[in-house]
C-alpha cells in the first residue's frame, strides 16, 4: 500500500511539471531533469512492488499445504510414525513441554492451535447452571491435562 502511495504521488508530479511545461512555466531542461528522476523513481518503486506481489504469489502454495495438513492433522497423529507424532506435538506446542506425572505443562500453545480450540468451545453448547450449585466452580476450562507453567 505505501509503495502504491508512492507511484501514486510520483505519477501526480510527473502531470504537473508537463502541465507546467505545457503553459511556459517550467524550462523545458528543468522538465527533462525532473522527469527523468521522477521515471527513475517510478521504475525502482515498481519492480519493489512487482518483487512484493512475487513473494505473496510464493506463499500461497505453501498457505494451501498448511491448511491442508492442519485439516488431516488427527489423521497424521493416529496413524503415523514416532516421529510424525513427535512433530505434530511439537509444532502444537512450540516451547518446552514437560510432564509431571499427572499433567502437562508448556509455556506457550501455538497460537493456530489455540485459536482452533477457542472456535471448538465456542461451538459447544453453554451449560445451564445455577449460581447457587456451582459458584465454587470457574467458568473457565483449560484444556484437559494441560497447565501453564
């Protein structure tokens, strides 16, 4: 957007200084100077946005296979190897996840997988309570077995 801000702007003062030189005010020299920087600008500003709209073409692929895999990811877990396995916990959970013997703790859930389980609680039905029989109780869950450290 800013370098579309900028060809935009450079476009506007290469139509004035024509306008100028079309009714005297601007010696044609002074217009070949200005333009030819002006053009020079013009030309590095848009093989930048050319190189930025390339990088977004390359990421799309690589945006699908994601997606794709995010989709079979519990396919991926039950019925691969060790190491699959190993590599799906690890990009779920992308700091140091230990184990107490009763719970698992990790210092920071990847933010995908994060957003995924906020979608699925949404999802789920609320349940009807009365103050009275759960008020010891947080309306919060954390997912089971999990803890922050």
């Amino acid at each position: 957007k800013q370098i579309l801000d900028q060809i935009k702007t450079l476009e506007g003062k290469l139509s004035h200084i024509r306008d100028l030189l079309s009714s005297n005010q601007l010696d044609p020299n002074d217009f070949k100077e200005m333009k030819a920087e002006y053009q020079g600008n013009l030309e590095r500003l848009e093989v930048k946005l050319s190189a930025t709209s390339g990088e977004w073409a390359n990421i799309q692929p690589l945006l699908n296979k994601g997606l794709e895999n995010l989709l079979k990811i519990d396919y991926i877990y039950e019925s691969g190897s060790i190491e699959q396995k190993r590599n799906v916990i690890g990009s779920m959970f992308p700091e140091k996840l230990t184990f107490d013997g009763i719970f698992f703790r990790t210092t920071r859930v990847n933010e995908v997988a994060q957003f995924i389980y906020l979608i699925k609680k949404e999802l789920q039905p609320q349940k009807k309570r009365t103050r009275n029989e759960f008020a010891h109780l947080s309306a919060w869950e954390v997912p089971s077995g999990f803890e922050p450290l």
